[in-house]
C-alpha cells in the first residue's frame, strides 16, 4: 500500500493502488496511527469494484491539537491542491476534519439514499413500521435520520446509553445502524444484538470476530462498502442521482442475496467476491485484507 507522508504538516495518505485515481476520507485527530488508516482505504477501493469503477481507495490522517486544526487542515489542502485539481486524489472530510459546505449537502443526500435502501432491503422491502436505533446519531447526518423516518421508520431513543453506550446494542430494535468510528461494534456488542439487522452508515463500524458472531446468529449485516456507498459514488459518477443511488443499491442488494444463497454463505462473503472478481480483472493481486476493523 503506498504511503505518501505530507512535508508542510503532520500528516500522510494511503492508497491501495499506485498511479490510480484514489477518493477516500481524511480523519484528523491528535495522533492517528497508519495501522488504523489502511481498513478505511479498503472499504473505499471495495466500494468502487462492487461498482465496477477502476478506481483505487484512500485514507489519510492529520495529526494535529484541536487548537491547530484550522492550520492544520489548510496545510494539507493546501499541499494537496494538485492531486485534487488533476482527480488523481480525492479526499472528503472525516472524523475530526471540519466540514465544508461545498458539496456537503450532496454527499449527506447520498449517504442518506444508500444507507436507507440497504436498511430497507435487509427487513425486506419496507421500513414502514420498523424500529431503528442509530449509534452515534449526533454525528450521523440529518438528511439520514430524516429520510428514515420519512420512510415510515421509528428512530428509538435507547434509554442509559449516555452512561453506558453498550446498552444500544441488546435494544429491541428491528435495525442498528453503526458509523460513529472504525470498530465501535465488537464480539462483546455482537453477542447482545437482538435486532435482525445491523446497516453502516460509516466506514469499518465492526469488527472481524462481530461479523463472524452476527453470522452464527443470524443477524444479516450489509456490508460498509454497500451501505455506506453514496458519498464516494457521488465523487466519481457525479451524475448518478440520490434516487439513482437508491435504486442501484436495492438491485445490487437483490444480486448479491441471490449469490448468498445459492452458494449458501453470509451476504457480505457474497459481496466481497464480487468486489474481488472485479479487481483481479484489472489488478495483477488483490490488495491484503477484507475491509474490516481489527
């Protein structure tokens, strides 16, 4: 994976592929590790072979202080701004990074139209009546918890979570949405699920052993680079509509729960190797690892 360590700040880029354009997300934090980085640009580089986009996946971290955010993130912009102009490197604001209003409310509708149809899909057509607990709903974007609930959704307040966040995961809850930080959801979390499904609307929310306890109990997980699939599709294939958005989540959805059960293995395994197939039709070698949190 090459790594490109900036030289005006305290900060790098990953991506999984050399000379392809990459798009992915920038976190800033105070020390973001590069190990932490690597699942973020494959979830990305996952998400464009699901769709059959010769494009390669990023992730980059700034480190910086809270007070030298501002600096921080022009710096990097700044070093940046000729990878970006050319569409060798695009990079939308993470965790950390303050957002910009350019195109942001484009990227919140196209979060919002993914997550939704895959939330919709995975209960089986219709949220009309269905309860939905959202982890991390402050950051989550309006646009997503509105369109829920224009849906005929009930987003469900689970009572204690401020004290103790675990309690969101045994909730009595049709869904769960997850996305707050790579990993929140782990084995410990998994094996408290009641609800019949669990849909990202960030990068990387579960863990390897949480995928493996939600197979063994049945709870159906559409897999990140899925669900949470707008915002990147929306950077490269500009013209593609939320509704669009909608409608090719729901048919791919349908496809790879076919896959799933004809060759009887869990929907994100199917969906992998379809994002696989897809790479090794253009890449000599797969890139190392499934786009999962450690």
């Amino acid at each position: 994976m090459p790594v490109q360590k900036l030289k005006t700040v305290d900060a790098f880029v990953l991506t999984d592929f050399a000379d392809v354009p990459a798009s992915g997300y920038v976190r800033r934090a105070r020390k973001i590790l590069q190990s932490s980085t690597w699942d973020l640009a494959r979830s990305a580089t996952y998400t464009f072979a699901t769709f059959e986009l010769q494009h390669g996946g990023a992730s980059a971290g700034i480190n910086a202080v809270d007070e030298t955010t501002t600096e921080a993130v022009a710096a990097f912009r700044t070093e940046l701004a000729t990878e970006a102009a050319d569409g060798r490197l695009t990079l939308l604001d993470g965790k950390g990074v303050p957002r910009s209003d350019d195109g942001q409310g484009d990227t919140d509708a196209a979060l919002a139209a993914t997550v939704s149809a895959s939330v919709e899909q995975a209960l089986g057509g219709t949220m009309d009546g269905c309860t939905i607990a959202v982890e991390g709903q402050a950051a989550a974007p309006t646009a997503l918890c509105d369109q829920l609930t224009s849906a005929g959704a009930q987003l469900v307040d689970v009572d204690g979570v401020d004290a103790k966040p675990w309690m969101l995961w045994a909730a009595d809850v049709d869904a769960i949405l997850v996305g707050s930080k790579p990993g929140v959801l782990n084995h410990q979390g998994a094996e408290m699920l009641k609800a019949k499904a669990v849909v990202p609307w960030g990068p990387t929310p579960i863990t390897t052993k949480a995928l493996a306890v939600m197979i063994k109990s049945g709870v159906t997980y559409v897999p990140d680079f899925v669900a949470a699939s707008g915002p990147l599709l929306t950077g490269t294939s500009p013209d593609r509509s939320p509704a669009d958005l909608a409608d090719d989540i729901k048919a791919l959805l349908g496809e790879l729960s076919a896959d799933a059960t004809a060759n009887d293995e869990p929907l994100f395994l199917a969906a992998c190797r379809r994002a696989e197939s897809f790479l090794t039709s253009w890449q000599a070698a797969l890139p190392f690892g499934r786009p999962l949190a450690g």
